[in-house]
C-alpha cells in the first residue's frame, strides 16, 4: 500500500529553462551564445556543483572564466534563479495528496537553487521530506539518493511512488523497488498514479 510520492522539482513541479540563464548572460561577455553554451553545460561544471563539491562562490567564478563575462555576482545569481515557471496542475496535486499521503522531493540540483527558488516556491512547507543532490553528494540514477528520499519518510521503498520527467531516474527508483513514474503530462500523471493505487483525494 502505497504511504508516500515522491517528486522531482525540474519540470514537474516548475519547469525550467537553463537558456533564460545563457541568454541574460550574453549582454556580460563577448562569447557568443552557442560559445557560451558549451563552455558551460558541455563541461563537467554543472554536476560538480549539484554534487556539493564546489560552492555557489566557486561556481560563480569558474563560470565567468569559462563564459569570458564581466558581470557582478548579483545580477549573475539573478539571472540564474530566473530559469523557473511554476506548473499549477502539479502543485494543485501536491496540496490534494498532502491530505492522504506523505509526500517528498528528490531532486538533483545545486545550493543556490534550492536556497533561493526552491525553498519560497509556496508548496515547499508541504514537503515531509527533501533529498538534495548537492546535500546527498551524489545524482540520479545512483541508489544513495532514492534511499536517503526513502529513510527520510520513514517508509518501504515499495510504499512509495517517485516521479519524473525523466525516464532513466523514474527507472532507477525502480531497480531499488520503489513506484517509477514518468511524468509527460498532468492527465497522464493521474491515470498512472491511479494504477498504482493512488488516490487523490477530490479539491
């Protein structure tokens, strides 16, 4: 019987767009935006700071190195943070399950997101538990992650239900037992939670 669902926040709770990051950028340097692009997101950068192996600070300078910008660490940080739209349907969802279940975050991401957008999205109070990559120091699809997810509800990774946009992390929760649901659209969402034994209560 499942006691708990789990949520990534990247495109199920908020989608994002790290191109809104690029683009707010290029009016900072004299690197053009596919440059730009590569020097960042091709690198091992991003991952070294959603591990927790590198601090916002440091992530800050070696981007200026990389991308060749001259831009203060307040407006970098602010373009950084603006990559986020809320979807409705999903937090309208996680309000509604709160009533019969627990319900969780896992999430690969890094210390500024989660401090400065995750924590004042207005659902965040809700969250019994939250598992961070950069806090965990290690990403999906690793085993640590999931299970940290899953001790911190005090449940059986059969009890609970992990969703995700993407398909390889939703089938890592389920090489460890636990409910791995792809997300691709809110009506979608609905019918797979249902097949599992999901009920969400009516608003």
């Amino acid at each position: 019987m499942i006691q708990a669902v789990i949520f990534d926040f990247g495109n199920v709770i908020c989608a994002f767009d790290n191109d809104v990051f690029l683009r707010n950028l290029l009016c900072h340097t004299d690197r053009p935006f596919d440059d730009l692009k590569e020097a960042i997101y091709a690198s091992d950068l991003p991952a070294r700071y959603e591990t927790g192996r590198i601090s916002s600070e440091e992530f800050f300078r070696e981007v200026g190195g990389r991308g060749n910008l001259s831009v203060s660490r307040e407006d970098f940080f602010k373009a950084f943070t603006e990559i986020f739209t809320p979807i409705p349907s999903t937090f309208r969802l996680i309000r509604e399950l709160k009533k019969r279940y627990k319900v969780g975050l896992l999430s690969n991401t890094n210390e500024w997101h989660y401090e400065h957008y995750f924590k004042q999205v207005e659902i965040f109070p809700l969250f019994d538990s939250v598992t961070l990559s950069f806090e965990v120091k290690e990403m999906k699809p690793g085993e640590r992650i999931y299970l940290d997810a899953v001790g911190k509800l005090q449940a059986r990774p059969e009890e609970c239900v992990y969703i995700d946009d993407i398909e390889a992390y939703a089938e890592g929760a389920r090489r460890l037992g636990l409910q791995g649901i792809r997300y691709v659209s809110h009506g979608a969402l609905l019918e797979s939670l249902d097949a599992v034994g999901v009920r969400v209560p009516s608003p």
